[in-house]
C-alpha cells in the first residue's frame, strides 16, 4: 500500500500557543521499500509516524493510503484501517509482563474478534521468522532485549499489514543486536512487500533503506533516493 502524507502540518498546544511539530511535511512510501527518518530528538520523527498510523489527525495537510484520503473517516473507521493493514511497532508499544510470547501475539486475534487457533498458528509462523520459535513460550523477563524487540515487531505483522511503522527498534540494544533487527525488517519488507516507515538515530541503518528522509525542526529533506 502506497503512503502518502502530503503537505501535513502538526501542532500540539503549548501553553497559550502552539508548538508546531510538523511543518509542511510531504513524503510518499511504496510497497516493498524502507524509508528511513532520521533527525535530531524533538525533531518531529515520532509524530510523523503518529500521523501515518491515523493515530493524530494533522491540523492541515492529507494522509493518503493507496490514493484514499483518511480525513472524511471517522474514528471507529480509522481504527478499523489501522486495526486491518498497519503494524505499529512504536516504543510505548510494551509487552505484557505476564504473557507469554506467542500469547503477546495471540491477544491481537483476540481484541480483534478472530479465531484463536488460526490466530496462534499465524503467531507461531511469525515467531519463526523473527527467530524466536524456541522462546514462543518465555515471558518478557525471560527474554533479552533484542529477543524483546523481535517480538514486538511479530506482535506488529499479527496483523498482516500493509503499512508497517516503525519507531527507533534498536534503541535498546547493542550494535549487533541492532544490525539483526534491521535485517530482519529490511527482508521482511522485501518479502511481504511491505511499505516500510522506519526512524531510527542510527545512521548505519541507512544504508539498508531504499529512501532516506531527514527532519529537522519539523521539517523534512530527502538525502538519498536509490
Ligand atoms: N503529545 C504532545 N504534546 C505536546 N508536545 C508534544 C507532544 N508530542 C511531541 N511533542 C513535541 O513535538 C516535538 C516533536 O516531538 P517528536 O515527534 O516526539 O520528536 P522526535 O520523535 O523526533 O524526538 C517536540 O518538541 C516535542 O516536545
Ligand atoms: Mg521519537
């Protein structure tokens, strides 16, 4: 599915005036590509990606999925897109301390209503490819970090997605736990034909990314179109 964010503008209020945190901000994502954002932190990366994941409405600009503009919908409409083709993969996205791994992935079938057995057989699948069949039953305390961040990004394809988000996945981890992680999202990417929106601090990613995008202050540039 093609993102399109087309010329979006964010404020957040900010005592008696308000900050703005997108400033203009135009981008287009294809099937089967990574886009990397980097920039600064308060640079606006993790609002961006609320606002591609329908999860902040933009004060001014649009956010087109596959040429389909998301402003008429209403919320239970959006949650609905959001629910059926986008994996959110953000840092407040937790695990749950007293499920197991393949049940942090179950519970997604289950707050969407779908059948639990199908629903487990496709997180094992998932647990597989993220190279985690042997810790499908181990808790979060049991796992490592990068272990950790591998099943939140399984948790996020649960949902078979055509938009994946993704939000600084190897802040946590060590420089080769971090390249796994990549790896990981970049085959997935290509595999599934996902369109990819990646920030990351980590300009050693960029080079796995088929696009690059910087912000500053709000604002976007493109660094490098392969
Ligand atoms: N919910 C919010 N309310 C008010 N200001 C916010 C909120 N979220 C982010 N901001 C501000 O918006 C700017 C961009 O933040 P953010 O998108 O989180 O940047 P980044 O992810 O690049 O660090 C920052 O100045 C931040 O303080
Ligand atoms: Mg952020």
């Amino acid at each position: 599915m093609t993102l399109h964010l087309d010329h979006v503008t964010l404020t957040y209020p900010d005592g008696d005036r308000r900050l703005t945190a997108l400033d203009d901000v135009s981008l287009t994502a294809e099937p089967g590509t990574l886009t990397a954002v980097v920039g600064p932190s308060g640079s606006g990366k993790s609002s961006l990606l609320a606002v591609a994941a329908t999860l902040i409405r933009p004060d001014a600009g649009r956010v087109l999925l596959d040429g389909r503009d998301l402003a008429p919908l209403s919320r239970s409409e959006t949650a609905k897109v959001r629910r059926e083709q986008i994996g959110i993969v953000f840092q407040s996205s937790n695990l749950l301390a007293s499920l197991t791994a393949v049940d942090q992935l179950v519970l997604i079938t289950h707050l969407a209503g779908g059948d639990l057995a199908a629903g487990r057989r496709r997180a094992l699948d998932l647990l597989a490819a993220v190279g985690l069949v042997a810790q499908a039953d181990k808790r979060p305390s049991e796992l490592s970090g990068g272990q950790r961040q591998r099943v939140t990004i399984a948790r996020g394809l649960m949902n078979e997605p055509s938009l994946l988000l993704v939000d600084e996945p190897t802040s946590a981890l060590d420089r080769e736990r971090g390249e796994a992680v990549l790896r990981l999202i970049r085959e997935l990417t290509t595999d599934r034909g996902l369109t990819t929106v990646l920030v990351t601090h980590d300009h050693d990613h960029l080079a796995s990314a088929d696009e690059v995008v910087e912000i500053v202050d709000g604002r976007t540039r493109q660094l490098a179109n392969r």
